[in-house]
C-alpha cells in the first residue's frame, strides 16, 4: 500500500529580516540583513565577537494575544519566538488544531540556558526568591510542551536535539510519526534560537568556529575568504499534514516532503569528514527515497556556514551527487547562522523559491570556492520544482530532505 504523501500546507518565520514569511522573503531578495555590532557591556570586554544578525527588534509587533498574561510576564524572547511562528504557520494552514491528535516537535539548543542564567543571576545579586516557574525551561522538551499546550495539541510531543541538524531532524520524526500513526492527524514542527546573545557567541568562539570580522560582510558562505560563521536569531514553524487531508480541505500546499537522508559520520566531532562521506550519502539517501534523479533536482539550499573546511567539503559532495553545475546558495549570509531554527528557516526560504519561481543570491560572495557548481552571486529567476535542503551538524548529523512541488 502506497503511503500517503506528507506535505507542509503552513509557514512561520522570524529571523532578522522580518516576522512573517512574506517580510523575510522581500527582504532577502531585495539582498538585506547584516549582522550588527552587540552591546555586550563594559563587564563583557572578553567577548571578542561583537557581530550577530538579531531579530529581537521584533519582539514588540509579535502577536501573543494569546497567552496569558503570567506566561507573557515570564518567558524568555525565544518563547515568545517560538509561539510566534507556531501561531503564523497554523493561521496559514487554515487548519483547526484545537484539542486535535495533533503532534508537536520542537527544537532548540539554547532554551534551558535561560534557566541557568537566570537561577546565576538571582545568586549573584542576593535574590531571596526564585520565580519556579522560570525554573522549568531547564527541561529540554519545555518549548515542545509550551507550544502543544499553548495550542491545546493532545497528541505526541518531542523534543529533538542533533545540534544544528536539530531542526530537520524534527522534521524528520514528525514525517516518520505521521508515516507510522494514523491516529496521529497533523504535526506543528518548529525551532528557536536566539543566538546572538553573548553566550552563544563566547562558546563558539571558544572553538574557533566564529568570525571575528567587525564588517557587514563577515558572513559570506562559500567565498574564498570566509573564516568563520555568524550567529543570528531566528525561529521557524510549519504545519505537516497528509497529503489527502490536506486536498480534502481545499488546503494551499507549498510542498512534499519527498525524501529524507540522514547519515552520521564518526571521523570528528566538529568537523566534516574530508572526503565528504557524510555530506555525500544523506543526499544519495534522499534522492533514494523520494525516487528522483539527480539530473530532476533544480537548486541545492545548501547548510554552507562560511566555515573553510565546511563549505569547501559540502559543494564538492554537491558536484559529486549531481555531477553537474547545478544552481546552490546558502541563505546564512543573510541571516546568519540561526542553530537549531536553520534548517527550518533555510526550508521555508527553499519553499518561497518555489512558490515565487525566483532563487536568492549567496550574498557576500565574490569569489566562489568551487566553480564545478553555480554557486548563485545574485538572484536566479528560473522554475523550482524540486530542491535539496542539507543541515549539518557538529558530532557528524548530515540530514538532506528533498522537497518536491
């Protein structure tokens, strides 16, 4: 018996182009968003990136009308993100969630670090009482639990971590769910991150992951010149459902997701294999999958962080898998690298190319690492059919998902 296709039918988006999908689409094909220079306070002199893309100056026009007012008082903006996006995809969808078997994954990687600093903080400064409330974003599946119970979800509800790979990676279990359960109606899959606080951009630079370039430009995948990524908020969220669902209720589909690969390499921790084994058989799987030919494929948004070895491995794999110069670009020199809402992110900008037939540039490249592949210095407008998405993660996660019109 053939499976019945899982599809997305709804979009939330916040990054530093704006808070909904059509204000980040504009944005990044009109070429905006630059990181900016963080103030970190004369106590955080040792922080030696200042450049992060934020999106915190959106907080203000976000509507949570519906949360209450306690949750409003106490939850930290990447929360407050996180419904944000939940809320703009099930409003696309046009979907009734309401005490539905619905599933909600959610993902992030920096949401229990609010509870450790807050607790620190309240030692420091001789607080007496402690808000226990506060204390419960230290559980790593609290964000999955606040958006279900937020929307009133009673089905499963995960948490997912595979550090940048995080957010395909719930896109990952939720097909796999809604594949294997059929009591299971639809799933809301979202990711948060707001990475430009300084203890993102401490520990990374601790490991010499970073850029530290005072410029606009200090993010630019694929160049000959990178040294190093960008920090940047984001949050993204869709709504999954089957396919025959969703035409039953005369639903908008942006897409199918048409295949998955997701393969660990166990060379290192923190960089990729050289010969690109990881990077190269997620896609090989993906393509598998969903059946389709490497020649049917039309764009690659590619996971391309602006680190040396990262870029310089994924688009030879990419001239590997598909041997030819296929159009690819990466969507982090716009938006920097927004951790575990990325991959999320980078599929609804993959969605929009497909919706609006238009592919944005690889901003900040002048000089192309590779030129087996076209690595796209502006805006191509051509048909976007069919696209492959990579995320790659520390610890070897290479998950690949092939979209499908």
């Amino acid at each position: 018996m053939l499976k019945d296709p899982i599809v997305i039918t709804g979009i939330g988006m916040l990054d530093t182009n704006g808070y909904t999908p059509d204000m980040c689409w504009q944005n990044i094909i009109s070429g905006n968003g630059n990181p900016t220079v963080q103030d970190d306070g004369e106590k955080y002199t040792n922080v030696r990136v200042k450049r992060a893309y934020t999106a915190s100056q959106y907080i203000p026009d976000l509507d949570l009308s519906g949360l209450h007012p306690r949750v409003l008082r106490t939850i930290p903006n990447t929360m407050a993100a996180a419904y944000h996006v939940a809320n703009t995809a099930i409003k696309d969808s046009g979907l009734d969630v309401k005490n539905k078997n619905g599933a909600c994954i959610y993902t992030s990687i920096g949401d229990s670090r609010e509870s450790y600093r807050y607790v620190s903080y309240a030692l420091d400064s001789g607080v007496p009482n402690l808000n226990p409330f506060k204390q419960l974003w230290a559980t790593s599946n609290w964000m999955a639990g606040f958006v279900a119970s937020e929307f009133e979800l009673t089905g499963p509800n995960f948490h997912t971590g595979a550090a940048c790979a995080s957010g395909l990676s719930a896109m990952y279990v939720a097909k796999c769910l809604l594949d294997a359960d059929p009591t299971v109606e639809f799933a809301i899959v979202g990711g948060a991150d707001m990475a430009s606080d300084r203890s993102f951009r401490y520990f990374f630079n601790l490991i010499q992951a970073l850029s530290i370039e005072d410029t606009d430009n200090c993010s630019r995948p694929f160049d000959a010149t990178r040294n190093g990524f960008v920090v940047g908020d984001g949050a993204c969220s869709f709504v999954l459902e089957r396919k025959s669902s969703a035409l039953a209720r005369g639903a908008t589909i942006y897409a199918e997701l048409a295949g998955f690969g997701n393969f660990k390499e166990n060379e290192d921790s923190t960089s990729p294999n050289k010969d690109g084994l990881g990077s190269k058989t997620a896609m090989l799987q993906a393509l598998a999958q969903a059946g389709i030919k490497p020649d049917e494929v039309d764009y690659v948004n590619a996971h391309a962080t602006s680190t040396p070895a990262g870029d310089d491995v994924e688009a030879n794999s990419v001239y590997y898998v598909f041997n030819r110069k296929i159009p690819i670009s990466s969507n982090k020199g716009n938006i920097g690298h927004t951790f575990a809402a990325s991959g999320l992110l980078e599929t609804a900008y993959s969605l929009l190319s497909m919706k609006y037939g238009i592919v944005p540039a690889n901003k900040n490249c002048l000089e192309p690492c590779n030129t087996d592949v076209d690595i796209l210095l502006a805006n191509k407008v051509m048909p976007v059919n069919i696209v492959m998405k990579n995320s790659f993660a520390f610890n070897g996660r290479c998950i690949s998902l092939l979209l499908k019109k």
